[in-house]
C-alpha cells in the first residue's frame, strides 16, 4: 500500500477528516464501542495507515476534546478579561460557549459522554481545562455580586446553574432549526439573571449592550474558533 502523504497541508486535511469522522462514529456508536476496524472502513483507510495519521484511538479522543476545549477557554478568557462589566462579560460568554456547541455536536457529544475514557496525565489535563472554564464563570458571578447586580447566593451552585442551562443544549438542539446560539443566550441569561436577582431594568439593557459590542468589536467575535486581531486589557 502507498505511504500515506507527509506532515504537509494534504496530511493534515486527511488527518483533521479522520477526527470529525471518529467524532461522529464515537457520537453514534459510543467511543468503546466503536473499534478501528470500523473507523478505518468509514474513512477507506487500513488499519496501519489509520495509525500512521492518528496514533492510537485515545489520540483521537484527545483531538476531539481538545477541538472543545483549547478554543473554547482561550476564548473564555478573552471575554473575561474584557473590561466590561460582568453582565456584559457573562452573556458574551454564554454566545460563545453556544456557538461552539452548535458548531460541534457530535465533538460535544463525545467531550460530556467519553472524557473519563482518558487516562493519566491526559485526563487530569482535561479535568483541568473544564476547572479552568469553570473558574472564569463563578469569577464572574462573583463580581456580580460584589457590584450589587445579583443577590448574594453560593458561588458553587450559581456556576453549576450557568453550566447546566448551557451544556445539555446539544442533547437537543438542531444546528438547522428556529433558534441560533444568540437566540438561545439571551433567552439563557434572561432566566439565569432573573433568577440571580438582577434589577429588571438591566436585562434589556446587557442585551443592548451585547448588539453594540458585536456590531462595534468585529475584530473580536465570539465564536471560539475566530482569532481575535487584539488581546483585550484586563478590566
């Protein structure tokens, strides 16, 4: 059989198809589930040139938690460092984990289902990326809290609050449907901010607020898969 292209451009696209493949077999079929034999026949690939492009198979489980992961919390600590104020920050965040949930399904899929398939120092780095992710919210929800917008309450359990309204969007959301990442976080941070005790007043506003930001800051879009053009100043 002919070796497989180098580590060039047609590598790496061949290499980046493999990934999205096994997400969406690991998605439908289950990660233990589904054997290299059967990622091989999806991709027409031979088990020795499978492993030449990938690796092993918890290779591919690290691509396809790290296609959530790396430009999810890079972007999470842009958007927290913004200098604006927490609301702004807290729905900005809420859009841009929505839009990678839209974007990648069945890598969400695979990243809430599989995760604890890793092992080692792989899975402890995972765990601490979602620590991470995790931290930037309750951050937030604090300084809230401390500027008089949200009523007190415990840190823990607003962040677990936030999180689940957000993460279990991709057991049931359609990518084709009526309602986009922007739609469904302004819908998310009505209910969460209510809840949370902001003053009536400030919800039109933060969504106000929010258009501007993405209608003035192009440069800097959500979507944590975009570059932003400059590394905002921490507020």
């Amino acid at each position: 059989m002919p070796r497989p292209p180098g580590h060039g451009p047609d590598f790496q696209v061949r290499r980046e198809k493999i990934i999205d493949t096994a997400a969406e077999l690991f998605a439908r079929q289950g990660y233990a589930a589904t054997s290299v034999n059967d990622l091989g026949r999806a991709v027409g690939l031979a088990k020795g040139a499978l492993y030449y492009y990938i690796g092993s198979k918890e290779n591919l489980l690290i691509e396809i938690q790290s296609r959530v992961m790396r430009p999810l919390l890079s972007r999470a600590r842009e958007i927290a460092g913004l200098d604006e104020d927490p609301l702004l920050r807290l729905r900005l965040l809420s859009e841009s984990l929505l839009t990678i949930i839209f974007r990648r399904l069945d890598h969400i899929w695979v990243y809430e289902h599989d995760y604890r398939s890793l092992s080692g120092d792989e899975l402890q780095t995972l765990l601490g990326q979602r620590s991470d992710f995790e931290q930037l919210v309750s951050t937030l929800l604090m300084e809230a809290v401390e500027r008089g917008t949200f009523q007190p309450f415990e840190p823990r359990l607003a962040t677990l609050q936030f999180l689940n309204l957000h993460n279990h969007t991709y057991q049931w959301v359609r990518p084709d449907g009526p309602w986009d990442p922007a739609f469904l976080s302004r819908q998310y941070c009505a209910t969460l901010f209510r809840g949370f005790g902001a003053a009536e007043g400030t919800l039109p506003d933060v969504e106000k607020r929010a258009a501007a930001f993405k209608r003035d800051r192009p440069e800097l879009p959500l979507d944590p898969e975009a570059v932003w053009e400059s590394v905002p100043v921490g507020g």
